[in-house]
C-alpha cells in the first residue's frame, strides 16, 4: 500500500490539509497527517514531525500543505527522512523552496496532490 504524509494537515475540513487526507484515505493510501499541534485528523492520530513516523515506514510521497517559508524550515527534516516524491502543492511552492529542495535530491513535483490521484478538492 502506498503510504504519503501530509504536511499541514488539518482538522478543519475546510482547509486543502484535510481534503487530501480524505483523498488519500479513499484511494487506499497509509496517510500520516503531520502538525505539531498534534491531535486528530479524520480519525488518525497526527504526528508532531516527520521523525515521529516509525522509521520502518518508507514514504512514497510527502505532500505539502505550508507558506513557503515554513515549508523551507521543514526542508531538512524532508530531506532526512527522505521520500519518493515531494509535492509541492498550490500556493506552498516558491523558488527558493524548489530550488533547496532540488539541491537536497528531492523530486519535486509542484502539482495539486489531490487532483493527481483523481480526486476533486472541490467534492471533498
């Protein structure tokens, strides 16, 4: 199963940070909500940090939900953990942020997460 955490994930299903782990959720994904608030999203149990994830889990993608300059602080601990994709969804992309994350060897994807599994934030 693949597995994907998100980073900006909220329990205000309003917000993009909770609409993808409901998508993610409903295609079959292993979803590991991340705010340092911690808490609960859509009945997960939220993660503090990326290295609060047990470290046998391999993630495929971390999916990005933060203003940029927030998402540039979470850029070395991405980086340490590592992933199979990183996405930068719309509005937590800049080009400093590509560009560092380019440097560290993450592949970038800058695309709405959502949409790319075949789900419609809009329905969500």
């Amino acid at each position: 199963m693949p597995s994907v955490a998100i980073l900006g994930a909220s329990a205000d299903r309003t917000k993009f940070g909770n609409k993808a782990v409901r998508a993610f959720l409903a295609r079959g994904y292993d979803v590991y909500p991340i705010n340092p608030k911690g808490g609960e999203v859509e009945g997960l149990p939220v993660y503090k940090s990326l290295a609060d994830i047990p470290s046998h889990v391999k993630l495929d993608r971390v999916s990005v939900y933060l203003p940029p300059p927030v998402g540039l602080k979470a850029l070395p601990e991405i980086a340490s953990r590592g992933c199979g994709e990183l996405w930068l969804n719309p509005g937590s992309e800049s080009d400093e942020l590509v560009a560092a994350a380019e440097k560290q060897g993450l592949n970038v994807v800058q695309a709405c997460s959502i949409v790319a599994i075949g789900e419609s934030p809009h329905n969500l």
